[in-house]
C-alpha cells in the first residue's frame, strides 16, 4: 500500500522536470514554440540554425487545437521542402522554424493570424478541413536545412 503512493509522486516529479526543460518562447507577433529536441553537441554551436532564404525540409503533423490532425506529412511518407522567405507555407510554420538545426523538433503553437487566418481552408460543399480563425498546433521535425545560394 505505501508503494502506489511513492510510485505517484515519482511520476509528478518527473512531470514536473519535464516542464521546466520544456520552455514555452513567445514572439511578440504571438507564434509560440517549445523545443522538443536540440542538438547541442560539441559540433552543435559550429552549424548556423535556419534563417531566410534557407531550404528546409520538414515533418509535421498540424492540429487543430481540438487535437484533430488535418496534415500528416509523417504518415504520407513525405516531407515537404521550401525556402525560407518566399511564402510558400503559411508564416507560422515558416518563422517556427528559425534557428533550428537539422534533426531537431520543435512544437509551435500558430495563432490564427500566422495560420489560415479568416479564410480558413475550406471546400465548396465539403465544409472546412481548417475552420476561419483557427489557432494551430505543429509537431515539426527539420529533416534537412541548406544555405541559400548567393
């Protein structure tokens, strides 16, 4: 009997160090994130993290905040590439991404303004895969990042 309530508060202990290593960062434009993973080897601090004009290449899956999925490029076996800057993804996901690493996960928390914004995505008759003014979850994963070319 006196084991089940050690074993108890083990498990609040160890939620409670994950929270502290798990740091919400909030931009001032409402984008927040929390690093899941970092590569922080001795290597590490010699790679520049992804800045503008960067292609990527990324896993995700999208919530919304109800946490139904609405895009798995984990579960279709594809991720998707892009540069940086040039608004080919919605501008949550593209500044989510700056300073991240190759092999790092990051989750970002998207506000509506970042995401689809009063548009939503939504198909004649079908109704909205993302309601208008819908806050977004990503689980993103940087596969790979290169320099742009100068």
């Amino acid at each position: 009997l006196a084991v089940a309530p050690l074993a108890v508060l083990s498990q609040s202990v160890a939620a409670e160090e994950k929270k502290k290593k798990e740091k919400v960062v909030t931009l001032e434009n409402g984008l927040a994130y929390v690093d899941k993973s970092k590569r922080d080897g001795m290597l590490a601090g010699l790679e520049q993290g992804v800045g503008k004009g960067d292609f990527v290449i990324v896993n995700y899956v999208a919530y919304l905040k109800d946490g139904t999925i609405f895009d798995n490029t984990k579960k279709r076996g594809k991720p998707v590439a892009f540069q940086v800057g040039k608004t080919q993804v919605i501008p949550g996901l593209e500044q989510g991404l700056v300073g991240m690493k190759a092999g790092e996960e990051r989750q970002l928390f998207v506000p509506a303004k970042l995401g689809y914004g009063s548009r939503g995505v939504c198909l004649e008759g079908k109704g909205c895969l993302v309601p208008p003014d819908t806050d977004l979850v990503y689980e993103v994963t940087l596969v790979r990042v290169a320099p742009a070319p100068i």
